[in-house]
C-alpha cells in the first residue's frame, strides 16, 4: 500500500529537515570527505545508509521496542559503538594524507563500507529513532503496517544519501584542492580523524558527567 501523496511529501520534508541539521553521522561523512577525498565520503555515506536499513527492518519488527526496554543491553552496544568510532577516528588519524593524483588514490573503500555500517548499527539511538519517528506516518487503520514501515525508511534512505552524499564529495572535493600541499594533506587527516575521535568520546564523557551531577 503507497501512503496519499500529502503524507510523503510531508514525510520527505521532515526527513530532509532532520538529515541536515548538525549532528553526529553529517560530521562523520564530512570528515571521511576531508581525510580521504571525495570516494571515501561518498562510501561513507553509502554505509550509513546501509545501516540505517538495519534500523529500520528492527523498527518494522519490533525489535527496537526491546532495546528500549533493556537498559543493560542498551548501554552494552551503546558503549560498543562509542569504543568503535574512537577506533575509526584513530585510523582515520594515522592514514596520512590522501594522494589525488594518478593512479595513487586509493582508499580502502570497501573497509570504510563496512566500518561505516557497522558503526551505525552500533548506535542504538538510531533504532529508538526510527521507532519513534516512522510510526508518525504509518496508518495503522490501512493495514500492511510492516510494508508501510519498509515504504517509509527507503523514501529517508534516499534523502539520507542525498543530504549525506553531498556533503561528503563537498568536503572531499576541498581535499582535492588541497591535495598539492603535502602538510596541509597530513594536518587535514589528522584533524578529521581527531574530530571522528571526538565524537566516540562524547558519548561516555556525557554519561560520566551527568553520574556527577547526580551525585553532587
């Protein structure tokens, strides 16, 4: 069953809305663009959505119902994924500077394919997420409920990777231009890496310090 033409055009604008605003995947794709050229963020944004499919089809099947429900095993792969994206910034970091010319660039797409899908699926926000926003739009009196669930989170896959796709040649395009300093390569990918780092980082930091303020 396809949802009346108001809905997903009202679907498509709130998922546009939350795909740009500033957040912890846009800053993740814009840094793989900066340390590793525009294939790279491009790929990047190419396994987030990935990922997000996993999300969804757990959304669609309840499953993330039961994750909501188990703070330990919500704070066990929240944890893991923290530790996970710390690990990718630090190869992110020591990969060196990217080499645009000739037959020289080439990154290891596959293994950020596969560490960007995991590290998505790693994030069980994402999956509270899709439980808490598809069902806004989902018409439970039509029927095919799960089929509905599926319609919804292709149509935010593709403006994820529209919205993610962007900005990842974007910011790889500006590697491209400042690929002929070998110095600004290496402090380029050193920062984006340390960014990457950051934001594994911030997750047990805020936990830790909101334990403080409790116990204060």
């Amino acid at each position: 069953m396809i949802p009346d033409f108001s809905t997903i055009l009202l679907f498509l604008s709130a998922a546009f809305l939350l795909t740009v605003a500033p957040g912890p995947d846009i800053v993740y794709v814009a840094m793989r663009g900066l340390a590793q050229g525009p294939r790279a963020g491009l790929v990047a944004a190419l396994g987030l959505v990935s990922g997000i499919f996993v999300h969804i089809t757990l959304a669609a099947l309840g499953l993330s119902a039961i994750l909501a429900s188990s703070p330990l095993l919500f704070g066990i792969i929240k944890y893991a994924g923290a530790a996970y994206i710390i690990y990718i910034g630090w190869q992110i970091a020591k990969s060196g500077p990217v080499q645009m010319s000739g037959d020289t660039a080439q990154p290891p797409l596959g293994r950020i394919y596969r560490q960007t899908i995991l590290m998505n699926i790693l994030n069980p926000k994402v999956a509270l997420f899709f439980l808490a926003f598809l069902p806004q739009f989902v018409d439970t009196d039509a029927g095919h409920t799960t089929s509905q669930f599926v319609f919804f989170g292709v149509l935010f896959q593709l403006t994820a990777l529209f919205v993610m796709g962007s900005v990842g040649l974007f910011a790889g395009f500006i590697t491209t231009f400042l690929s002929h300093s070998k110095s600004g390569g290496a402090w380029m990918t050193r920062a984006a890496g340390s960014t990457v780092m950051l934001l594994g980082a911030i997750i047990p930091a805020k936990d830790l310090w909101d334990l403080l303020r409790e116990g204060a």
